[in-house]
C-alpha cells in the first residue's frame, strides 16, 4: 500500500525535504585569512605574520599551527592553550612563538625573532577546531640577507 503525496502527514514532507538537504561541510564554519601582500622584514629583525577567522569568532580553544612544507614538524603549534615545543622544528625553538592577545577576537600571528635569510618563503597558518580546519598562507619575504663580507662594499 502506497501513500499519495496527498495523504502524507503534516511533519512527513518536511522530514524529507530535511533529509534531502546536502550535508554542511564541517569546514565551512570558519574561513582562515591571510594578508595578500608578502610581510617583508630585515634579517635580523623581527616579523609577524598575521591571520585571521571569518567571521571573527575566539580561537582561544582552537588548535594553531603554522607551518612550511609540511605540518610536522611545525615552526609553531598551539594547542589545549599553550604553546608545544616538543613538536616545534628545532630551528624555530625559542624563535617564533604565538602572538595571543587577539585570539578572543579571531585573530593570531606567527612573531619570529631574528629573521634569518632561510626564513624567506611560504608558511601556512592552520586553524582546527574539532572536525573544522582551515588554513591560509602567508609569505615572509626576509630583505637584506648580506653575507660573506660582501656589504658594505668599497670601491677602490
């Protein structure tokens, strides 16, 4: 016995529409924004490297992780409110470390102290929170890498 659209209960066309719905993408919760230009430091200086949640939503209780090629080990993450050493690239120890006074408001950056010439090039900076994860890139251009008494130069 078949029912007709008709005489289908009042919560029965609902329901199905409900059930027809595409499933929300987890990661749709949040989007992860970098700046579009390079930040540009001197080596040998200090650079920040800034991102951002859309909308602006806490990320306190989230998961942050920057990284380069890949994401361990990372140049820095940031877990259960505190920073993870033990999963820090060795070269980044006690260089780069989490700037959080605006983690309240959705916004995080990567300080690292000391640029050096191999610091140049493309990081990643990754927000989870639970199943939700995103992430955008941020290009550090380091300026001014002199080496090998090759600066100042002196004419003869």
């Amino acid at each position: 016995m078949s029912m007709a659209p008709s005489s289908c209960p009042p919560g029965c066309l609902l329901l199905l529409m409900v059930l027809q719905l595409p499933k929300m993408d987890s990661a749709a919760r949040f989007d992860v924004i970098g700046p579009q230009e390079p930040v540009v430091a001197l080596v040998g200086a200090d650079a920040e490297l800034p991102c951002r949640l859309s909308p602006n939503v806490s990320a306190e209780r989230m998961e942050l992780r920057w990284f380069r090629r890949t994401r361990s080990p990372a140049v820095l993450l940031y877990r259960d409110g505190r920073e993870r050493e033990a999963e820090q690239a060795a070269e980044y120890r006690g260089r780069a470390t989490l700037v959080t006074h605006g983690l309240r408001a959705g916004r995080a950056a990567l300080r690292i102290r000391g640029v050096r010439a191999s610091d140049d090039g493309e990081y990643r900076c990754f927000f989870r929170d639970g199943d939700s994860y995103e992430e955008a890139v941020v290009h550090l251009k380091a300026a001014g890498g002199c080496t090998g008494g090759d600066w100042p130069r002196r004419s003869a």
